[in-house]
C-alpha cells in the first residue's frame, strides 16, 4: 500500500513539473513541499589596470548557474512550525555547489530556531548588484594582502566554508531581533596570509552577531555588530605575537522605500589586528534602473611591518532590468557596468598595492521557474 501511495505521488509530481513549467507544490496533512529554482547566466567583459607594473589586462567571459531549491513546511494545531532548505548550484563551470541548507522551528510573526547553511541579516544592502567588483580580488567575505578590503558585516553573516551555524530570532510587531553565529574553523576568512604571514588555526572560532531592526511606514533601520568570541583561534603560523582571529565589527543601514523608488545608505567598521576598516555605501533603485557608489577605507599601523598608512578604494556600479521577456514575469535581463579605483596613501612597508582603474560591464540572463 505504501509502495502505491508513493508512485501515485511521483506521477503527479511528473505531471505537475510538465504542466507547470517546473513548479510543483504539493499540500497534505504532513505539510507542503515545494520544487523551484532560478537560471542566471552571465556574458562578462572586464578590464583590469596595474598602474605600478604599468600594464593593463582585459577578459571575456561566460559564467552562471542553475539554483534548484527543495523546501518544505509542516504546521501543528498548538501553532508551531517546522521547516527545512536545500539549495543545490550546478555551475556553467561543472562544479556543483550549495547555497541555503538549514532546519528551523518556531511559531510564525514570533521566535524561530534555525541551523545549518544560510545567510543571517543583511547589513549592507547593494541594491540591484548586477556588476559589482573592487579593486584587487578581495570580496566582501574574504580577506586577501595586496588588495583593499571593503568591509560589510558579513564575516558571520553566514555560509562560511564548514562553519556551522545557529540562530535565534524574534519578532515584537515592527521590532525584528536576531542572535546568529558561527562555530568552526575560521582560518578560510583569509585568502593566504594575514599582513604577509601565513595562518593557522588553533581551536575554532565562535563568531556571535547580534541583529536589531525597526520598521516604521516607509523606513527600516537597523543596527549590528559582529565578533570572535574565543581568543587566539586564528594566530601566525610562525609563533609571532597577533591575534588575527580578534576582529570586532559594527554596522548600522537604513532603507526608505516608496513605491518603485527604494534608497539604501550603510555603514560599517572593522577593528582588527593591526588594521581598521571603514565603509560607507548608498544605492538608489528606481523603476528598475539601480545607481551605486561604495567608498571604503583600509588603515593600517607601522606595527604591522605591512603598511602605514590608507589604502582608499571607491567604486561606482549601476545596472537596468528589462523585465517580463516575450511576456514572461519571471524572465529579465540585466545589464550592468561597474567602475573602481584604489588609492594607496600611506607608506609600504612589506606590501605591494596595485593602483589603478577596473571597470567591466554584464549582460545577465535571469529566469525564475
């Protein structure tokens, strides 16, 4: 009988990815469980300069990937739910990789309990990020010498390499809390070296990152700060003195949205070893045409044998969505084009920045099924 029931569920779930364009939901009384997904595929150009070793280089390239997100939902009489994400990546590549896989409880427009795989809130907002790059190869979650940093309050925001994550949230009318962490071996936050060191882990980390956010009409702020709660958990490998794994951040963003008009303005701060990082951001979002300016700032100390002095980086992106292709509301695509620049200001030491202007441009292809 068993066996019955689960054939007869498999052919309508056949039927309903032929009949419904791969979506398929099916509600009973163990609760929902749904099939979805998007498309991105990327056509990339991008110049890159090195003003030091006076050269330039310029690419063209294809990439994107195919999302398919599995989810379910169960509800109980006494109010609580139980739900569950799992987000597969097969990249244009051959890789295949895994974005948001996690299990949560709770009760809904109150508290929810979630671990796993997945990003907690967002602190510094983009907008519509079609294109966007810095200067050097350093992104938002990874900490690479020789490039500048533009720090965002995202180092445990989530989806970090093997780190597990645990987070509570809670919901009072207009007031969202959120308590997120990260608990594992943190060492991958670096590309290679530290300050021209090499790096090793000598217990995992334990990243905590409060989150309070106030939505009144129109406007939503909200503030965060991040930090590494075990001392010494990343060190130099070579014995010297520094703990690398002692990084406190702060962040604070705010939106204002009316209509097809949508601003965001964030802020955030790094106090690290040797290191302080600052950034300041605005976008503008309106009638599908985003406008972007990002402005970051790497300060480091003569301690560090590294550097002295800043490191500026400024970049500008914008994008526009032509949407509903051939009639279709899930179908869009995107062109986007960035601009950045970094800056040394102070004194090399040991390091070797690369001044000079990047700058590329997309064409993206979005399908939501």
């Amino acid at each position: 009988m068993n066996f019955f029931k689960i054939s007869i569920t498999a052919a309508a779930m056949a039927a309903s990815f032929s009949a419904a364009a791969g979506i398929n939901i099916i509600d009973n009384e163990k609760g929902s469980f749904s099939i979805g997904g998007d498309v991105e595929f990327d056509l990339n150009y991008e110049q890159k300069s090195d003003a030091a070793a006076g050269d330039d280089s310029s690419h063209f390239d294809q990439t994107g990937r195919i999302l398919i997100e599995f989810a379910g939902e169960r509800k109980t009489e006494s109010g609580h739910y139980l739900k569950f994400k799992a987000q597969p990546l097969m990249d244009s590549s051959g890789a295949v990789n895994l974005d948001d896989s996690w299990f949560s409880f709770g009760v809904k427009d109150s508290w929810e309990l979630r671990l796993g795989r997945f990003e907690a809130y967002d602190m510094f907002p983009v907008g519509q990020d079609t294109f966007l790059e810095y200067s050097g190869d350093t992104a938002n979650d990874l900490y690479t010498d020789n490039a500048g940093y533009m720090y965002q309050l995202k180092e445990g925001r989530g989806r970090g390499g093997e780190a597990g994550q645990v987070m509570y949230s809670h919901r009072f009318a207009n007031l969202y809390t959120e308590v997120s962490t990260m608990i594992g071996d943190r060492t991958e936050l670096f590309a290679d070296t530290y300050h021209g060191k090499a790096l090793e882990a000598s217990s995992d980390s334990i990243i905590v990152r409060p989150v309070v956010a106030y939505q009144t009409n129109n406007f939503r702020v909200a503030a965060s700060m991040e930090a590494n709660l075990v001392k010494d958990a990343v060190i130099f490998a070579d014995g010297s003195a520094g703990d690398v794994g002692n990084r406190i951040g702060y962040g604070v963003t705010a939106n204002y949205s009316q209509g097809d008009l949508s601003v965001d303005v964030n802020a955030a701060y790094l106090d690290a070893l040797n290191e302080a990082d600052s950034t300041l951001a605005m976008n503008v979002l309106w009638k599908g045409f985003g406008l972007g300016y990002v402005y970051g700032v790497n300060d480091f100390d003569a301690a560090s044998g590294w550097h002295d002095g800043k490191v500026e980086v400024q970049t500008v992106y914008s994008s526009y969505q032509f949407a509903d292709i051939f009639d279709v509301n899930d179908f869009s695509i995107y062109v986007g084009l960035y601009h950045t620049n970094l800056t040394d200001k102070g004194i090399s030491l040991a390091s070797n920045f690369a001044e000079g202007d990047d700058f590329g441009g997309r064409v993206r292809f979005k399908y939501f099924f």
